[in-house]
C-alpha cells in the first residue's frame, strides 16, 4: 500500500530530473505517438507469479490518460495476465507468434490463438528470436503478416550487434531489417505497427545507448518509414528498448524520435516498471 501510494505520487509529480537539457522537442511528436511503453517479460514468471504482477501493475498504474501501456507474458500466463487486466488501460501482448495459420505445427502458437487469449500485440523479430533461435528476416517478415491477417499489432524489434555496429554497420543492417520486416505492408498495416530498436549489445546487459546513439538510429528508422508510408510514416511509433531503467527513461523520452520503450528487466518489477512508466513528459 505504500509502495502504491509512493507510486501515485511520482505520478502526480512528475520527476524533473534534468532531460530538459537534452531536449529536443518531445511536442513536435504527432498527436498519434502517444508514448508507449512495453513491458517484456521475456521467459520469466510462472503463471501465479504472472498474474501477482499483472494485479501489482494494474493498481499501481490507475489510469494512464496520456500514454500507452502494454505487458507481454510468455504464452502459457497470457491468458490468465488478459483476465487480470481487462478493463483496465494495459494491454497485453504475445512475445512471438506462428509463420504459419493454425495446424500441425508442434510447439507453435499462431496469431489467431493469440487473439484467443486477448493479446491484441505480439512482439516479433526480438533479437534473442533472431540471435537465438535463428529467425531470418524472412521468417520475422512472414510472422508480421500473419500478425496483421489476424488483427495483432506487431512491435517489429530490429537493432545491431556489437560486431556490426564497430564495424559502422548500424544503419545497414538496422535498415535491411525494417525494410524486410515490413516489406509489402500498405498503409493500414503500418499504422498498426510499432517499431522498437533494440540495439543487441544493449539488451539485457545494462550498458543503455546514449539519448544522442539511440536518436540517430531512430531518426534514421523515421525517415525510412516515410518512405514507406508517407503521412503514416510520420505517425508511427518507435520504441528504443535496451537496459531502460527509471533513471535513464526521461532522457531517453526526451528525443524527438524515441516515442516509447520496450522494456525487459525492469518491466518484472511492479515499481519499477511504473515509474518507468511514469517518466516526465512535460
Ligand atoms: C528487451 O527484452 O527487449 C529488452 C530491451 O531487455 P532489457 O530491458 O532487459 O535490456
């Protein structure tokens, strides 16, 4: 209860800790990049333990009138996470889905059993996917059409390896792989997509982009989404995700193009998690 309450409270006082000297113009982002933060909660968390967090985060939050807020549970806790938070302004979102429509595929859960659960997003092309378990562009690109078939909005995860961006690789590989992942979408399917750029040597290590590394990359990934849909483009979203922490989230949120985070260790910890969430937008 007085975690809850400390929580309220950095809500209605929103932290000043000094972004404002970093800042470019978080109000020049389009009226359609609500800030959108994403917990992932990657293979974490059995299902007792997925609901108490799903129940935590839900009372901390309260309502959330000027940004959005998704957690994504492994698929064996989603349904019961969805239970949890129906009604509530969280949604809920699959961390992966199925190339491929319902059928003999041991082990796969397509988009539409997704759907069933309530998730209404799906992660896809998350570098553990792609580094891990070897998904190929064109696996992630099929998934993301299988998303869109059946009403999921994708969060495409693109972002380069330490190796590839010592060798100035970034933006080669960062553009192949949002050029590929949304290879013929029109505009209605881009506008339900977000983009999250996880640069790999920063997930899960603790070492963070800086504001000014993270904001090139997204600059970049802004103006190949014009190219892909124009107006659209503009008004996609597009998550930095990488190590985010309450103490780093504000400059972060700061940049012109960072219009969310996609969050994984600290999304597992119910005050963490909403002060993060809780970041001055002022
Ligand atoms: C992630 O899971 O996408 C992620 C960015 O993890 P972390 O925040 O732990 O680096």
């Amino acid at each position: 209860m007085i975690l809850a309450q400390a929580l309220r409270n950095i809500f209605r006082f929103p932290s000043t800790r000094g972004h404002r000297a970093l800042t470019p113009d978080p109000l020049e982002r389009t009226p359609m990049r609500r800030p959108f933060i994403a917990g992932n909660w990657k293979m974490n968390l059995g299902c007792q333990d997925a609901v108490r967090l799903a129940q935590q985060i839900r009372e901390v939050l309260g309502s959330l009138p000027d940004r959005d807020v998704a957690v994504c549970p492994t698929f064996v806790s989603l349904g019961a996470v969805a239970q949890v938070l129906e009604g509530s302004p969280i949604q809920v979102g699959g961390q992966d889905c199925a190339r491929f429509d319902d059928g003999a595929y041991t082990g796969e859960v397509s988009a539409t059993i997704l759907r069933s659960t309530g998730a209404r997003l799906v992660i896809l092309g998350h570098s553990e996917r792609r580094h891990v378990m070897g998904e190929t562009d064109e696996v992630v690109r099929a998934k993301m059409g299988k998303a869109r078939e059946h009403g999921l909005r994708p969060i495409l995860c693109v972002g380069e390896t330490l190796e590839e961006r010592e060798a100035g690789r970034t933006l080669e590989v960062v553009e192949r792989q949002v050029r590929k992942g949304l290879e013929g979408f029109g505009a209605p399917d881009l506008a339900e997509t977000t983009v999250a750029y996880e640069p790999v040597w920063a997930i899960g290590t603790g070492k963070v982009a800086t504001p000014e590394q993270a904001q090139e990359v997204h600059a970049a990934i802004r103006g190949w989404l014009k190219e892909l849909g124009g107006a659209v483009g503009e008004d996609m979203r597009i998550q930095y995700g990488g190590s985010v922490k309450p103490s780093n989230v504000n400059g972060l949120m700061a940049m012109r193009d960072i219009d969310g985070a996609l969050v994984g260790g600290a999304s597992l910890k119910a005050d963490d998690f909403a002060e993060l969430v809780g970041f001055d937008l002022s």
